[in-house]
C-alpha cells in the first residue's frame, strides 16, 4: 500500500497527531527490551479509545497489514516488534483507571495502563494489586496479562493471568469481544468462570495472536496492614529449592526472590505480607523451615527492606554487566536443580563470560532465569549469546520447561517440539478461525 494512503486512513481513525511514519520515530520502536532482530514498522499509531482499535484492525484486515500490538515495549522476547510491511499499535495513550469497585473488590482499566499508574492510584484508597512486574514504570497492563506474567507476589497470587476476571478485547477482524461475567449485556464483571467457557483465558499467555486486549478488570486486596522482609543465605542449589518448596506450598510467604544463584551461596529474600499478627505467625513458620538446614544464613531485614522501598528503580541492577540475553522459563520442583545446572553448562559451552542465573518461585515450581550479558559494540560475545541462547531454549523445553513470554525468540523452538501435538493444532485451528488473513502478531508463539 502507498505509504500516504495508510497515514491518511490511519489518521482518520485516531487524528493527526497518533500516528507516524517519521523514520527517525520508527526506528524507536525496532526494539524491546530483548536482542531480537529488529524491523522497521511502516507505521506506529496510537489509539485512544476500544472503537479506535477496532477500526485500525478492520482496516489492516482488508488490506493484510500485519500487526503488532505494543504496551511500554519492556518484555524482553521480541513479541511486540513489528513484522516486515507491518505497522504497530502502541496502546499507551489508553491508560484510564475505568472503575474502582470497591464493594466488589475490583478495578478495570484500560490496557495501557502502567502498574507504576495503577498503584499508585489504588494504595492512596488502601488497596493494591495482587501481581506488579518488576518493571512496573513501564509494563502495563494489558501486555502483562497477555505474556502472562508474574513479578512481585507471584507465591501468593501466582500470576498476573490468576488476577483478571474479564477483559475487553479487539478480535483479529475488529469485533468487540466482553469475558467473564460481562458477556452477558445486563451484567458487569465480577466473576470470570461464567456463561460458558473461559474465553478470558483465551487472551491469558497468547501475546496478541487472538487479539488486542484493551480494557481489563483485575481483582484488587486490602493493603497489607504490615509488609515484613528478611534476607537469609544458604549453601547448596539442593538445599535452596527444598526451602523455597515448602515455604511456598505451605503459601506463607508473598513472594520469594532469589536474583543471584552461583553453585556456592544462594542469597534469597522472602517478603510476608498481611496483619500484625498473621505476619508474625507466617514469620515464625518461615523460620522453622529454614532451620532445618545447616548452611543457611540469617541476614537481616535491613537491606531487602531498602531493596523493597526502591525496587521500581534498582530492579534491573544486575544490567550493569550490558544489554542481555534472556532464557526465562518455569519448572516444576522436581526439576529446578537440573534446569540451573543444564542452562549453566550450556552458557560455559559457548564461551558466554558474564551471566546471572535467577530463581523466583511460585506455589507449584520457579520461573528460571538466565540473564546473558554483552556491550552492544561487541558483536563476537552476541554471536556467542544468540548461539548459547538456541541450545538453552531447545534444551528447557525438552526438560519440560514452560517459557515465561513466548515472543518470536521461542517462536521455532515450540513449534519444532509441539507441532505434532493436539494442544497445537487446536491453538492453530482457534488462530485461522479468529484470524484467517494472519495478521495479528504473526510469528509470535509460532503461529
């Protein structure tokens, strides 16, 4: 398509000022915060309103213009960049708190909402969220549901997925689609397993390939009466995940964050939340666990608790060493120790020399975490990285390993390992159906 007859239609649906073809504009959005190969788009426009998107999408739908849906561009697997010929919708300027129910403990938002905006709004009437990225000044909402993620509070309230209770989404040909509760037209949202199935779930984890979300309604908690954090360290990898195990199957904790895993010293935070005397209970539990085992450490509480009143800004810290790499995926328990120690052989095998491994678990297994580190002018040590990086992402999902964000990083390798499977082709069948000129998120998950 001529490129001034896609920005004058682009601009007839948001106005002259959200959308752009200035080239020194694009190139800010060939990258996230990954080391994916990066493509110009044709186009960034900037919707404001659920109509905007869906007009954008039926536009793009009779002209095949591939899209990519965009949020703050923080995740780190290539997901939301654009695709050769393809433009991208950045939701940012949809970043309205809708409704605060605080009878049903709810609130909706727009998806361009960022979770520094959100908390920020919901803690001065003394509430909060149940999950917030670590990087909560630039991840929103929608994109967040979309990966699903988890962050901090990811042992209590497990994932941000676990959080929605419906959303409203722009499917692949531009209609306008309500889950949950709020499907039926005389309801609100209030319950998400409703009217049939749960199509909310649909959106959960798909990262734009069914659809644009742009309004969610997310569960909200009473502010914790108290937050305690304590810092303790301890030898062995073994020994760790035991720990880690059974704090959270006994759910005592919020979260437990462990960002520095070497084969010597595990050094971990654990953060309880909730009343006075529940936290010193939950305290006191935690403890018993930990002295079970030799080799651990008690820290005190004074440098996670600084850690915890900044963490919108130290979080990331551990990028001092360059731009990195990321192999972020789950495992159960029973693999943990296996999965830390494959990815490390891995990353000696290709010559990677600065790294971080990185466990944060969850009720049922640990999000794993390989922070692969390069300066951007040596390209020797990213070759290195982008070698590593295949043979860790082939060897996680042979061990059972769920990804984290999917993207287009991990795109070839599910595809190699589940094609075959019925759970793929169903995915596939839902995507044709939903979306059978292909051009939402192409290439993301596989698809």
């Amino acid at each position: 398509m001529d490129i001034n007859i896609l920005l004058n239609r682009l601009k007839a649906i948001v106005g002259d000022n959200s959308v752009t073809t200035e080239e020194f504009i694009l190139q800010t959005y060939t990258n996230d915060f990954s080391v994916s190969p990066s493509v110009v788009p044709l186009a960034v426009v900037r919707p404001g309103t659920t109509e905007q998107i869906s007009n954008i999408v039926k536009f793009a739908n009779e002209n095949k213009i591939p899209i990519s849906p965009r949020g703050g561009g923080s995740a780190q697997e290539g997901g939301c960049l654009a695709v050769e010929g393809g433009i991208v919708i950045e939701t940012l300027r949809m970043d309205r708190i809708l409704k605060i129910d605080e009878e049903n403990s709810t609130v909706t938002v727009e998806a361009g909402i960022t979770f520094g905006k959100l908390m920020a709004a919901l803690e001065k009437k003394g509430w909060k969220i149940g999950i917030a990225p670590s990087g909560a000044l630039a991840g929103t909402v929608g994109a967040h549901l979309s990966r699903p993620g988890v962050g901090w509070g990811n042992v209590k309230y497990v994932s941000q997925g676990d959080q929605v209770l419906g959303v409203k989404a722009v499917l692949p040909m531009g209609d306008i689609v309500s889950t949950g509760t709020a499907a039926n037209p005389h309801s609100e949202v209030f319950f998400r397993y409703a009217l049939g199935p749960d199509l909310t779930g649909l959106f959960i984890g798909a990262e734009g390939v069914y659809g644009i979300v742009a309004e969610a309604t997310l569960r909200m908690y009473p502010y914790p009466e108290e937050i305690y954090l304590e810092r303790f360290s301890v030898k062995g990898l073994k020994d760790a995940v035991s720990i880690f195990r059974e704090i959270a199957i006994h759910n005592l904790t919020c979260f437990i964050s462990a960002p520095f895993i070497n084969s010597n010293e595990i050094v971990f935070d654990i953060n309880i939340e909730g009343f006075k005397k529940e936290v010193e209970a939950k305290k006191e539990e935690v403890r018993k666990i930990i002295n079970k085992y030799s080799d651990v450490k008690f820290l005190g509480s004074d440098e996670s608790l600084k850690f915890w009143e900044n963490r919108w800004y130290n979080t990331g810290l551990e990028f001092v060493d360059g731009i990195a790499g990321v192999i972020n995926f789950f495992l159960p328990y029973s693999k943990i120790e296996l999965g830390i120690n494959e990815m490390r052989i891995l990353i000696d095998k290709h010559g990677v020399t600065k790294y971080v491994q990185q466990l944060f678990p969850g009720p049922t297994g640990s999000e794993v975490v390989a922070l692969l580190f390069h300066n951007p002018s040596d390209k020797e040590e990213l070759n290195k990285i982008y070698s590593a990086m295949e043979e860790m992402m082939s060897k996680a999902l042979i061990l059972g390993g769920a990804p984290y964000s999917k993207g287009r990083q991990w795109a070839p390798f599910l595809k190699e390992e589940m094609e075959e499977t019925g759970y793929w082709s169903m995915s596939k069948t839902i995507k044709m159906a939903l979306d059978p000129n292909g051009i939402m998120n192409p290439g993301v998950i596989g698809f």
